[in-house]
C-alpha cells in the first residue's frame, strides 16, 4: 500500500535549506561527468518532495549499470508527520565507479520487508574528455 505519494524527484549540484524549512535548488541535472582524478570528490544532492498520508519509511535505491545495488544505507527517512514534506539526500561522485546509467529509485519500506518503488530516474555517468 503506497503511504505517500512523490511530488518531485531531482538530482541538482547544490541545495540549501533555510531555517523555515524551504530548500532552494541549484543546478538541476542528469548527467554526470566524472573528474579524472578520482581524489577530486564531487559531492550532488537528491531532492525529493512527497505527500505524507500515513507514517512510513522512504529510501534511496542506487543502481549500477550491471545492475548491482550501491550498499549504502545512509539515505533513510522515517516520515511521521501527515501532510506535505521535503528535503534533500547528499550523495558523492565516488559512489559511481564505472560509465553507464544509473538507475536512482525512491523506494517505501514497508513491514513485510517487501519495498515499494515511488520514484525512479537514470543518470548517465560519463568520463571527462579533458
């Protein structure tokens, strides 16, 4: 049963959040070329809005182009207020190690440990030609 429905799913390269709760995106995107020098970390944001309408759990799935999950386990909300609600996920250039799409799916847990899928994207990861 889907407990909230997404309004908006985006990748940008910065966002704030003001101390009343707005966030203000900045350089919205799909595509990300990757720096040369692996050292040369870029860090992007995954924003998401969402209608609340009862309690749950929403995720980050993250997908390389072979079709392997990024383990991480850092992008988690438990969402307990009903109603609209926002905010933005932090995510590193290193977590894509090869060219390809990616595939970014915003994912509802739910309590049969089954997972379901609210929202997906793609982004491309290409190497710098420089």
């Amino acid at each position: 049963m889907v407990k909230c429905k997404v309004l908006a799913f985006l990748l940008c390269e910065k966002a704030t959040r003001a101390q009343d709760g707005k966030v203000s995106l900045h350089g919205l995107f799909d595509r990300l070329i990757m720096p040369r020098n692996r050292t040369d970390v870029k860090t992007f944001f995954v924003y998401y809005r969402v209608v609340v309408v009862e309690p749950c759990t929403v995720t980050l799935k993250v997908t390389d182009p072979h079709g392997n999950k990024i383990p991480k386990d850092y992008w988690r909300d438990s969402l307990t207020e009903i109603g609209p609600i926002q905010t933005i996920w932090p995510l590193n250039s290193n977590l894509f190690e090869h060219r390809g799409r990616y595939k970014l799916e915003l994912m509802q847990e739910n309590e049969d440990s089954e997972t379901l899928s609210l929202g997906e994207m793609r982004l491309n990861v290409e190497e710098s030609e420089e």
